[in-house]
C-alpha cells in the first residue's frame, strides 16, 4: 500500500511516500552472495577524485622521481599534430618522451582519462590551451589501412605491450571510448567522419563473420578474421553491436540497426559464457536497450549473468569477484575470480558501470541487483587506493606516494603473484607493472595510471543521500546517445528495514517524480522530497515536468512525448 502524506517545514513543500516494488525484482545471482552492508563501509568522493586527478596528472611540470606522467609526441601518425602521451603505469620504462621515440602510449588512458574528466564536467576540449579531444584522432589508425581506433597510434610499438593487431579487445574496446567521448563533444572536426568509418568497418565485419565470432581478432585491413595463441573472444560481438547501435541512434542509417541486432543475436548464440575482458556488460545493455526500444526479445538474463559468473572457460574465472577477505569485502570488483584465489582490476571495475548502471533504464526489474552490486563496488573500489588501503595489505605502501593520492594500485588480489611479496595478507593491493619489463619496470610502475583515468565513470554516476548505505546512481551519466530523456536515479536500500531518503529536483526547479518499480508518482509539484525506501527494495525515481501530458504506446509511458517507462505494467 502507498502512503501519501505532505506536510510544510522550513519554508518548503516536502512529499513523502512509501515504494512497494510492483515490477517483480529479477535476481543475479552472483550478486546475491555479496554482503547487504559491505564492511569495513565508506563510500569515497569519486566525483572529486576525478577531478584531483585531471588537475595532477595533466600537469607538465609536475614534480617527483616519475612525474610529469604526461608528455608530448610529435611523431603525427595518422594525423598532422603533435599529440600528448601518457604512462600506462608509473615509471614505465617503455614509456616517455625519452623511449621508443615517445610513441609508446594507450589509448586506454588517453581516451579513459579524456572520458572520465568529461563525466565530471571538465572541458578537455580547450584545457590548458591544448585540445586533447582533437588529439585522439591520431589514435585512428588509417596508415595502416585499419581505419578503426586502435589502443596505439602505430604498429612500431604494438609488440611493446598492451594488444595492437592480435587481441580482438584491445581492437575493439577503444573504439567504444571514442564513441562515448564522440557523444559529448559532437562538433569536433572530423569525428563525424571517423565515427562513420568506424561503424561501416564494424558493419562490413560483421557481415563477413557471419555470426561466428569464434576468433582471437579480425584484421580489419584485409577484413579477414584471424586465430592466433589468444582466446577465441565472441563477445567482440557485443563492441560491436554496442558501436553499431550508437552509430544507428546517432546517423539513423538502418543498416547500423540491422547490423547491431545481427552481432547481437551471435552473442546470444554462444552456449558457453563467452566472456574475455570486458566487453560483456555492453552486450546486456544494449539487450535491454533494444529489446524496450525496438520491441526485441533478446535473452538479456543470459548475457546478464554472463557478465557476472566468472563462468568462462578459455577465460578462465572471468567475471565479478565475490568475497569477504580477513575482514575486508571486496565483492563487486571486476577480473578473475580464479587467478590466485582472486585478482580484480580498477579500470575494469569503474568501466563495467558504464553499461550495467543506465540498463536499469530500460529494465527496472534488475534495479536490486544492479543497485546491491554498485554499493558493494564503489565500497570496495577505494581500497585499490593506497590512502584508503591499511598498510599491511599494500605491497609498496613505502613507495606509494608517488601516486600523489590518484593513482591507483592496479588491482586487489587474494595472493599476490609475486614472489617478494607472499607474505602481504589479503587483499593484497598491487599491480603487474613490474612483470611487464621484468628487472627494469620499477616498483611504483604497480601504480596503474591507465586505470586510475576512468575514475570519472563512477564520479559521475555515484552520489551520496542523506542515508549512508543509500546511493543515488545516476542513470543518464553513462548512458550514451540516448533518446531524449528526464533526470533519471536508481536507489537502493540495502537495509534490513525502511529508511527515508530526501530526493531533489534541479535547482531552481519543480517536478513531478515517478518511480518505474512500483509504476506510481511519488511527488508531484515538489523541488524536495522524501522517499520511504522499504527494506532490501528499490525505487527508480524520474523527475518530470510538473503535469505533463501521459500518454502510452505499446509497453512505453510517456510525458510529454517522452518515454518515462519502457515497460509499464497497467493495473
């Protein structure tokens, strides 16, 4: 039963109700075995660690033993301009304007970095007088006749690390990053032009492959697909159905639809959990996505769970780690739940709410699942930190200053895979660096800086409420080239009982608030709001124009002509 009830305090109208989920909650079940209340509990300040470190790390005159991490390649591949370069881990000997000519560097970080900065509302456009959006176009590998981002400006340093030309999700994964940063500066000159070369390729692709995506990578030069000493990776299909479907949304080529939903259904096809790095969590939200938006039926449970299991086979243990480690839960993070006991990574974990948050959009029913898992890994994310990791759990904590407080160990694992350091108790904080260049990468090269760029993905999705325990995610933070859409929030209460959350409209602003669980207003005409939150349950709150016009079509609720729910279930 709702309990509607208004009263004035402090000058101001607050409305109260109380949310009893009327979409059935769908479970994952990897995410049933996480601890309600993950402890010891903090939820940290994302949004302001991004914003640390844009401000630390691009700075040219930065100072310490392996500072500046940035630096400026004039080699010009692909593209008449200079562009700036950045570490992949601290000290990384491979890297820098001094090695290998200065063109060593990822596009997982430029563009993570570049993205996450955007999240957080960082113009990096026109920063510093340098426009590192422009910059990315040289990661557009059109020398080679690829013609799609790749995570290296050119094939000269591609054996050096990280995968070029030979591991299907390092071809694919940045290409993802440059549509996302594509949607939030669409007036770059020439991105248009490389967003369509790279949906046509994409496209051309799949029609080559048809449906068997049973392969270590496709060169997309002589658009052949390739075997080599890597996993087969099928869920390359979900890049690119996930790149195809943006490119529909964003040019309304039809084929770009046709192409999507091709790639889509060989993901769907796999009979084992095809998972490699972390392209399986585009795959379940564009199912949702597609399945409310196109009326689609796509088996998104399946690929769901595929994301989190940790059930592939070549990939042995991929998936979401679960797990309460001498006191410490550190369920939620993303990487191998296998590997010694367990080894889960930043970049993977901050980079699989991207999809997995804005899905609950389109299907409200996994918003207790999604909402349990996310307070468990932004719980969990902050021990990748060496200010907020105990000593004792720390491989370097005498060296870790050198990552002034924004760079990240690269992962959290149960026994540590180095030698020298058997003796740290878990969770172990470290990274691979060393292993990378063994007996010259140094120590501190344990600091991830590639991964420690993607912060912005949860700064700008996670907010604190008035309750500690109860997040606001923000639903539209992440979710790319979507429809037009209203403010849109999913919070979970993790608790054994009810708790009150205050929810507010836009400064300045009223609303009418609906919630897409139980399929009801909740507020109407209100700038504030409090919001009962019964136990374990969940509420997707919309703020909409105070009295907008409902209408429906199909499944979808609208106001205003804008759809609010994609699967409204009448009374």
């Amino acid at each position: 039963m709702n309990i509607f009830y208004r009263f004035l305090l402090f000058g101001f109208l607050i409305t109260g109700i109380s949310i009893n989920a009327q979409v059935k909650q769908q479970a994952i079940p990897r995410v049933d075995k996480m601890a309600d209340m993950p402890k010891p509990f903090e939820i940290i300040d994302y949004y302001k660690l991004a914003h640390n470190f844009d401000t630390t790390v691009y700075d040219f005159n930065a100072k310490g033993k392996f500072w500046p991490l940035v630096w400026v390649d004039t080699s010009q591949k692909n593209y008449p301009q200079d562009v700036v370069g950045m570490y992949t881990a601290i000290g990384d000997v491979r890297q820098g304007p001094a090695n290998n000519k200065g063109m060593f560097h990822e596009a997982l970080a430029t563009m993570g970095a570049t993205l996450g900065a955007t999240l957080v509302g960082i113009d990096k456009a026109d920063q510093q007088h340098r426009n590192y959006v422009a910059m990315l176009k040289n990661y557009f590998n059109s020398e080679t006749g690829w013609d799609i981002m790749m995570n290296n400006t050119c094939p000269e340093v591609a054996l050096l690390g990280g995968g070029y030309g030979r591991d299907w999700w390092y071809d694919v994964y940045p290409n993802l990053l440059f549509y996302a940063i594509y949607d939030k500066y669409p007036n770059e000159p020439g991105f248009e032009e490389i967003a369509r070369k790279i949906a046509d390729k994409f496209y051309e692709a799949d029609v080559i492959l048809k449906g068997n995506y049973d392969y270590s990578y496709f060169d997309y030069g002589k658009m052949k697909p390739m075997k080599n000493n890597i996993c087969s990776q099928p869920d390359a299909a979900a890049g690119h159905a996930w790149i195809l479907y943006s490119a529909y949304k964003k040019f309304g080529d039809k084929k770009y639809l046709d192409g999507a939903a091709s790639a889509l259904s060989a993901l769907e096809s796999q009979t084992t959990n095809p998972t490699y790095e972390l392209l399986m969590p585009f795959g379940a939200y564009l199912a949702a996505r597609i399945n409310a938006e196109q009326g689609k039926t796509y088996d998104l449970d399946k690929m769901l769970h595929w994301s989190f299991d940790g059930t592939p086979i070549c990939r042995e243990g991929w998936g979401v780690l679960v797990g309460n480690w001498n006191g410490y839960d550190i369920s939620g993070i993303v990487g191998s739940t296998v590997d010694h006991g367990g080894y889960g990574f930043l970049m993977n974990t901050y980079d699989a709410a991207w999809p997995l948050v804005p899905m609950v959009r389109y299907n409200q029913s996994y918003a207790n699942g999604i909402g349990k898992w996310m307070l468990n890994a932004a719980n969990a994310s902050r021990f990748f930190y060496p200010q907020y990791m105990p000593d004792e759990h720390e491989v370097i904590p005498d060296l870790a200053d050198e990552g002034k407080n924004v760079i990240a160990y690269e992962g959290i694992i149960k026994k540590s895979n180095h030698d020298q350091y058997q003796k740290v108790e878990a969770p172990v904080a470290q990274g691979d660096g060393p292993l990378w260049v063994p007996g010259k990468n140094p120590q501190e090269s344990q600091l991830s800086v590639y991964g420690s760029g993607h912060v912005g993905i949860f700064g700008s999705i996670i907010k604190k409420t008035n309750i500690e325990g109860i997040l606001q995610l923000d639903l539209l933070a992440t979710d790319f080239f979507h429809d037009r859409a209203y403010p849109s929030f999913l919070y979970y209460n993790p608790f054994n009982e009810s708790k009150i959350i205050t929810v507010n409209a836009q400064k300045g602003k009223k609303v009418d608030v609906y919630d897409i669980v139980s399929g009801t207003f909740v507020a109407k005409n209100i700038s504030s709001a409090k919001v009962k939150l019964s136990a374990k349950n969940s509420a997707v709150l919309v703020m909409v124009p105070v009295k907008g016009k409902v209408s429906y079509s199909g499944s979808k609720m609208l106001i205003n002509d804008v759809v609010v729910d994609y699967n409204f279930q009448k009374k």
